[in-house]
C-alpha cells in the first residue's frame, strides 16, 4: 500500500480547504443576491454549482478528521469545526467519532453509515444518524435572520436546497454505491471502488468513489485519491 500524506510544514491542504471556502462564500452570495426570476438556466448552474461545493465543505471537514487538510492537529480541527458548521451546522464532534466507527466496522451492523437494504430507508437513516435538534433550530435561526437580507425564494434555492441535495450526493456516491451488496471475503474493507475516471470521479464527489483506495489510505487527501487509483 502506498500513502500519499502531507509533510510537515506543508501549507497545500490548508489552501485547497480556503479556495474550497472562498469559492462556497462567494458563489453563495451572488445567489442570493441574484433575482429568482432573472433566468431559469442560471438559477439550475447555481444550485448544481452549490450543490458541489458543498460537497466540497464536507470533504474537506472529512479530510480534517483524518488529518488530511494539515499536518498541525489544532488547523485540522479547525477547518473541520468551520466546514461542519457552514454545512448547515452540523456537529464535527458527533460526526468524527462516527466516522472513526464507520471506518474500523465498515459494511456491519456496528457501522453507523450502513443500513441495508433498501436505498431510500438507508438514506433516510443515513440523515436520522446525524441530524439533530440543536441543528434544526441553529438553522431555522440563521434563516429568519437572513431573510432580513435576502428574498425567501433565494434562501430557499440556494442555501436550503444545494445542501439537501449534496446530503444526496454524498451518499449515493460516498456511502451506497461503495459499500451496498455483498463483498468478497478477501475485501476487507467491505469497500469497492468506482471505474477510473478522474473528471467523473471529481465531479461526482471529490474522487470518493474511489471508495475503496480512501478506506485502504485514510490519510490521503481527497485530492490525492487519485494517485491511488493510479496505482
């Protein structure tokens, strides 16, 4: 097995976790500020754009608990607080133990993230697992305050929706299609991995179908997971 993993002192997970931030903050803005009714096709880029990018935040809180954004413990920790709570306040402390359990009992009944065998029940435990109430009300605070700014039918498009959706996108991509079905013995990971191809892989979840190669190096960066598909 090879691991690619930050070396000390490197700053270039730290910069993938900002443009990652930067991008969400201003593609957000200029959604909400943009009219509803101003143009179909732009309003359906900006939801898929978000959409993405939000992904991008939970990735990127993903990568903290495995160390991947810095080598410095007190920066991971950061980054996944911040990312975990612009992702509609979610809980960095309820999902890194979480993880941690999903990763060491992948694929059983011990695993958090598993319920087979219905897609649509599994997706719905997979929310129940980690939402919560403190969650709920953070969000429907921040929402009566910003629609003292910004026009109800934007909130509702591009900061509510984009971040519903990509809970859909993280898990067909991140959760079922990796670990649904049955495995062979030999996988130990109880994990498979999506045919190469970077672009697909990219666009569909920051190259964690390649599923299998994250649980078989949880220290890679996503955006070094590629590297091990390679391989």
């Amino acid at each position: 097995m090879n691991v690619w993993k930050l070396e000390k002192g490197s700053a270039k997970g730290v910069v993938i976790a900002c443009t990652i931030i930067v991008f969400w903050l201003m593609a957000m803005l200029g959604a909400l500020l943009t009219p509803v009714g101003y143009s179909l096709p732009l309003n359906i880029l900006l939801i898929l754009l978000l959409t993405h990018l939000y992904t991008g935040l939970f990735i990127t809180a993903h990568d903290a608990m495995h160390g991947a954004v810095s080598w410095n413990r007190k920066v991971n920790l950061f980054f996944g607080q911040l990312c975990t709570t612009l992702f509609m306040f979610n809980s960095f402390k309820v999902l890194f133990p979480k993880h941690y359990d999903h990763h060491k009992f992948a694929g059983t009944e011990n695993d958090p993230d598993y319920h087979p065998p219905h897609p649509v029940k599994w997706y719905l435990k997979f929310l129940l697992e980690y939402i919560s109430l403190r969650q709920l009300i953070l969000a429907a605070i921040t929402f009566n305050l910003l629609r003292l700014w910004f026009p109800v039918p934007n909130l509702l498009l591009f900061w509510i929706l984009p971040s519903l959706l990509s809970t859909l996108q993280l898990f067909i991509f991140g959760t079922y299609l990796p670990h649904h079905g049955e495995h062979q013995p030999q996988n130990r990971h109880r994990a498979r991995s999506q045919h190469k191809n970077h672009f697909l892989a990219f666009i569909t979840c920051y190259f964690f179908g390649y599923h299998y190669e994250h649980h078989d190096s949880p220290q890679t960066p996503w955006w070094l997971l590629h590297k091990m598909k390679d391989r």
